[in-house]
C-alpha cells in the first residue's frame, strides 16, 4: 500500500507509485499515523479499499466500487483481530496470576 498526503497522488509522482505496483493508494493513514506521532502513541489502521483507480491514477470506475463490502472485509478484520488480542491478554493475565501464586 502506498501512502501519499493527496489523493490518488501528486500526478507528477503516479508514474513511481505504479512502477512499485502497489495494491492500494491511501491517503487518510498518512494522517493519522503523522498524528500518532506526533502525541507519541501507537496506531493501527484497518482499511476497507473501495476506489477503483486506472492506469493513471484517475477514478474512472466509480459505479463499481463496493463500499459497503469494503466496510464489511475491514469490520471482519478488525473483529479478527480483537479478539486475538483479547485471547492473548487473557492468556497472559493467567499466566502472570500463576506466577505470582
């Protein structure tokens, strides 16, 4: 996944991206992980892809992107992975409650 702070990219720069034959073009995650940055915290971002871009970066196939499947893979994901963090705080809260028996 490429990340740029412009949306598909400065057209200047789609040429590079391309030739790094990303499977996604985001822009919102640069925010945000500029902003956990800068409040020193960790983030993490889901994303649900639901922009089609052509050859040169232009949105041409509008009527086909699937947001609401989009939104569907990443609530999935996101559930995923909650729950293996959950299952491995549980584990490790066991774990320290034995050791300190």
């Amino acid at each position: 996944i490429v990340t740029t702070n412009t949306f598909p990219s400065p057209p200047s720069l789609f040429a590079q991206v391309r030739a790094q034959k990303p499977l996604a073009i985001d822009m919102e995650t640069s925010a945000i992980y500029q902003t956990a940055w800068m409040f020193g915290t960790k983030a993490i971002v889901i994303r649900g892809i639901s922009n089609i871009l052509n050859e040169f970066g232009e949105e041409d196939k509008t009527q086909k992107t699937d947001v609401h499947g989009s939104a569907e893979n990443a609530a999935r994901i996101l559930l995923h992975l909650l729950d293996k963090l959950i299952h491995s705080h549980i584990i490790t809260c066991a774990e320290s409650k034995k050791e300190s028996l």
